[in-house]
C-alpha cells in the first residue's frame, strides 16, 4: 500500500481463492472481514500475497483434485517469497486434517468449518511458533454463523447465512459429516444484518444454508423459515428474496402458500430432486418419492402459475439401472424445469453410498449425463423462449461483460436479461420488453413505462 507516496510493507497482502458452494464462497467473505480487521489488505495476485487462504469444498472428487493441483501451482510462491504463509479451510480442510500435509506439504495452516472465527488467532500463533497449525474441532454453536460478510462495494444483491449444517444424512453427501448439524440463526440477528444491508443500498437478499426451510426445527419451530421470510418483507428497500438451497421433503404448504402472496418473495425455488426413481430415492435416504416431489411442484405451480423451478440431478447413484434412469428422464419431461444442475454420482469418503453394491460404471454416467443434459438444454431453451414478447421487472444488477453499453439484470424467476441502458440503472427495478432467448439469458429492450418497483 501507498502511504505519503512510499510503499507500506507493514500492511499485508491477502489473497483468497473459493472453490465450491455459495456457503463457501460466504465463508470466504467471512475470512476475509476478519483479516482485514486485523491488518490485512486484499490483493488478486497471489504473487503478491504475504498471506493465500484456499477455501476448500469436498462434494466430488473432481474438486478435491482441482484444489491440489492449485495448490501444487502456489508452491513456487514460497521460493520467491519465504514469509508467505498458505493456509486452507472449508469442507476438505476439515475432512483431511492432518493427512493435508501430506498431500500437499508446503501448506502451514489447515483450519476447519466450524474454525474460521480463529483464522487470526491461528496465523498469529503460526507467526510466533513458526511451525505448521492443523484446527479441526466441532463447536457446539458455530461461531462464525454470527460474523458479518461485507457485500461487495456497489452490490444490489448479496447472501445473509441463516443456517448451517444438515441432519439428513442423504447418502452421497460428505456436508453434515463436514459442517456438523443443523443450526439455525435467532431471526432477531438475520434482520438486523438485513437492514443494515439495505442501508447500504442492497435490493435483493439470497437466505443461504444447506437446508433453508427447515430454519428454526432445530430451536423448537418457531419462528419457522415462513415466517423469517414474511419478517425480512417488512424490511424497507428490501425489494426481493431468494433462498437456497431447500430439500422437498421440508417445503411446507406454509411456504408455498406464501409464493405470489409475500411481495418480495421471487417466484423461483430451487429444489433439488437428485433422481426420478423411487428405488434410487430410498437408497438415498432422500425421504421423498418421485410422485411426492410432482405433487409439490403441482401444489406449487396452483398458488404460483409464473413460479420457475430448478433443481440438482444425480446420475449413477450406486444400483442406478437404465429403468431407473428412465423414471429421472420421465419426471424431467413431466415437471420441464427451468434449470438443473447434474452431475455424475462421485463416491465420497465417510458417506453411507462408498460401501454400497453395484457401483456404476464411468462410461455409463458420463453418457447418461449427457443424455439428460441434452434433454434439459430442450426444456430451458422452450421456457427461455416463451418469454419472448412478455414483459419483465428486472432488477438491474450491473454492466454487462461482453456488450458496452448494455446492462444486466434478473427476472424474479431468475432468468438474466441484457438490455442496451446506461450505468444509473443499477440499483433499479425497469421492465424490459423480451426480444430474444438463449440457453443462459434473455435480451430485451427497456420500456417506456419505467421503474417496477415502489416500497
Ligand atoms: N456426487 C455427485 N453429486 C453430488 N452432490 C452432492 N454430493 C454428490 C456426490 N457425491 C450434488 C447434489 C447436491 C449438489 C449440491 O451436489 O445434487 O444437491
Ligand atoms: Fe447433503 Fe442431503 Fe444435507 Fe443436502 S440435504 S446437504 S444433499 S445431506
């Protein structure tokens, strides 16, 4: 840093990388607001870092490979700069402890999910020891729930983590082995960061958590995420919520009675579904069958015609035959979702699924996937295209990358619209004539009528 024209080195740099979830990439803000608390400034050169913090996810091994070979690429970083320190945390992190040094023996600091509230403590006792710190422990209450995420400078939207950690043990999942159980935040504490980030000019609020709308079971039910969500639509200059990710078998007719009525409340659900058959369900342990799941979706689609739906698919789950992989393309073409992520089944230490008979082989997911994906493509592309000629209120959030002069912005269904308009836009609420669909967007043109959105 520059200060009275000489370069500062009593500042440090920071640079963070997140690999993963948007609970990740939150936790990274996190991390981040801390150190720079406590002396740090950030930098986007790792060249430059005093001080690289990888936040690490562990949902499929693809990922885990990604982030040793990243850190592999950091090593060289030490030759020219002996005092950087690398340090990582997140799901991996905590799944590998100790056997991280191994894997990757240049790293100094390997923290934990439920240890990001001590991130300086433990660089501070790094500095003064000067050997490698490993910090894995479980906490009853995680404490960095209550450590406040600064919104990037100019952001109309942002995350507020309502909850952490998940009690279904789905049979795939390494997360409540990783982040521990269910815990959810007094509403009282969720509101006020809320309003302070519509004082600092935040429109738009994602409620984040592994499994948002079981909020409050855990605390007795009440308040229970309903009524979190009516709380933060009082909230003035709060003009949309959002949430994820939810689980089916906890979407209550509370919640989806509240679609179409609550002004703020978009109308978009993610809900993952992970497979159409019930066979594949129930090794799972996904409490659901797939006629509960359409159910929903109709119970849905009847308070909230307009609702847009998207979900997570897994193919290749261990036992998955080709009639099970039918009844998921069956129920795709049945519920046309707007979006869905998928992915091929990847067997993760420590979850119920690794010790499980007839494992699927790579060639057959990888075409499976592909199958699906290619079906999907059909249905987004058909949804995408109904919008044209409609009208939408989007909240616009920025420039767009690729065209100057053009703005971009969501629908509440939370379809993205490019848009030719000018920078004092952002922050707004316009509606914008359809004109054009893609897979990944819309493109329209402003109307004349002006802004959506009054509080
Ligand atoms: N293999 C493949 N996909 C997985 N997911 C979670 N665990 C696995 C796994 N072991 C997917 C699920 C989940 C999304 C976040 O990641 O679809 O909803
Ligand atoms: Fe993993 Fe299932 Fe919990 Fe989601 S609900 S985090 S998939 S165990």
């Amino acid at each position: 840093m520059l200060r009275d024209g000489k370069i500062d080195l009593t500042i440090k740099k920071l640079y963070i990388q997140t690999f993963g979830c948007q609970m990740n990439v939150q936790d990274s803000e996190k991390m981040a607001a801390l150190l720079l608390q406590s002396g740090y400034e950030k930098t986007d050169d790792p060249a430059m870092a005093d001080l690289i913090v990888v936040n690490t996810c562990s949902i499929r091994e693809k990922a885990a490979q990604k982030i040793c070979s990243q850190l592999g690429r950091f090593r060289v970083l030490k030759v020219h700069n002996p005092h950087l320190k690398i340090s990582v945390g997140g799901c991996l992190a905590q799944q590998w402890g100790e056997h991280f040094f191994k894997r990757v023996p240049h790293l100094d600091l390997v923290f934990g999910t439920h240890q990001i509230h001590r991130l300086p403590e433990m660089l501070a006792a790094l500095e003064q020891s000067g050997s490698r710190q490993v910090e894995t422990d479980f906490c009853d209450r995680v404490p960095s729930l209550d450590i406040i995420a600064q919104p990037t400078v100019g952001a109309v939207s942002t995350f507020v983590t309502i909850m952490q950690g998940c009690d279904n043990f789905c049979a795939y999942c390494v997360v409540p082995g990783l982040r521990g159980p269910e815990q959810s935040r007094p509403l009282p504490e969720i509101l006020r960061e809320v309003k302070t980030l519509a004082g600092q000019g935040i429109r738009e609020i994602t409620l984040l958590g592994q499994n948002v709308n079981s909020y409050g079971q855990t605390s007795g039910g009440s308040p229970d995420f309903t009524d979190l969500i009516r709380a933060i639509d009082e909230v003035d200059g709060i003009e949309r919520i959002r949430f994820t990710t939810s689980h089916p078998k906890d979407l209550s007719p509370k919640l989806i009675a509240s679609f179409g009525k609550v002004a703020s409340l978009c109308e978009h659900i993610h809900l993952p579904v992970q497979s159409g058959s019930d066979r594949v369900l129930e090794l799972m342990n996904r409490g659901y069958t797939a006629e509960d799941y359409r159910e929903k979706v109709t119970a849905l689609r009847s308070t909230c015609p307009a609702i847009s739906i998207t979900s997570d698919m897994i193919v290749g789950f261990p036992g998955e035959g080709n009639e099970d992989f039918q009844a998921t393309l069956a129920l795709m073409e049945d519920v046309r979702f707007d979006n869905l992520f998928s992915f091929q089944y990847s067997q993760r230490e420590g979850t119920t699924a690794v010790g499980m008979d007839h494992q699927v082989c790579g060639n057959v997911k990888r075409e499976r996937l592909q199958i699906l994906q290619a079906l999907q493509a059909k249905h987004t592309l058909e949804k995408n295209f109904a919008c044209v000629g409609g009208s939408e209120a989007v909240l616009v959030e920025g420039m767009s990358k690729n065209k100057p002069n053009e703005m971009t912005g969501r629908t509440r269904g939370n379809r993205i619209v490019n848009f030719p308009g000018n920078p004092e836009l952002i922050g707004t609420t316009v509606f914008v004539k359809i004109t054009e669909a893609f897979l990944h967007s819309l493109r329209g043109e402003m109307e004349e009528r002006g802004r959506a959105y009054v509080h």
